[in-house]
C-alpha cells in the first residue's frame, strides 16, 4: 500500500513538474508576443505621427495654393479688365483716325 502510494505521488509530482514547464513555456511564449506586439504598437503609433504630420503640411500647402489661386484669378479679373478698356481706347482712337481720314 505505502509502495502504492509512493508511485501514485511521484506520478502526480511528475505530471505536476510537466505542467510547470509547459506552463513556463507558455508564459515565456506570451512575453515574447507582448514584446512583439508592443513593438507593432509602437511602429504603429509612429506611422500615425509621421502621417498626421504630413497631412497638417499637405493642408498648410492647400491653403497657400488656395490663396495663390485667388489673387491669380483676381490679377487675370484685374488684366482683363484692363484689356477690355484698352481695347475699347483703341477702338475709339481707330473711329477717330478715320474720321479724320475720311474729312481730308
């Protein structure tokens, strides 16, 4: 009986001392993820800096081209009008250069 008892102690100390290792093995395996994934979080986190950063330079550019749109198209309002004005000056010039031609 006592021999009995011994095998069945030693057999549950050695299913025991597996346990342990596996479980060893387990935690050792879930560190080694955490450091995986605290590095892909890491990665991450720096990827999503690095793209707001571009996007705040990128609506920075859009404003400064935006405003270089608008005086563009006020200076070609501006030439325009202008154009137009003198046009009309030479076209009056011409109508009195002919007249003038026209009573010699």
């Amino acid at each position: 009986m006592h021999l009995m008892l011994t095998c069945y102690t030693n057999r549950q100390m050695s299913d025991l001392k597996f346990k342990l290792v596996k479980s060893e093995q387990e935690v050792t395996a879930l560190e080694q993820n955490v450091i995986r994934l605290e590095g892909k979080v890491s990665r991450y986190k720096s990827e999503s800096e690095n793209a707001q950063k571009m996007e705040d330079e990128l609506k920075v550019e859009k404003r400064r081209l935006q405003r270089e749109l608008r005086w563009a198209l006020e200076r070609i309002g501006e030439l325009e009008s202008t154009n137009n004005h003198l046009s009309k000056r030479l076209e009056k010039m011409k109508a009195n250069r002919n007249a003038l031609l026209a009573q010699q």
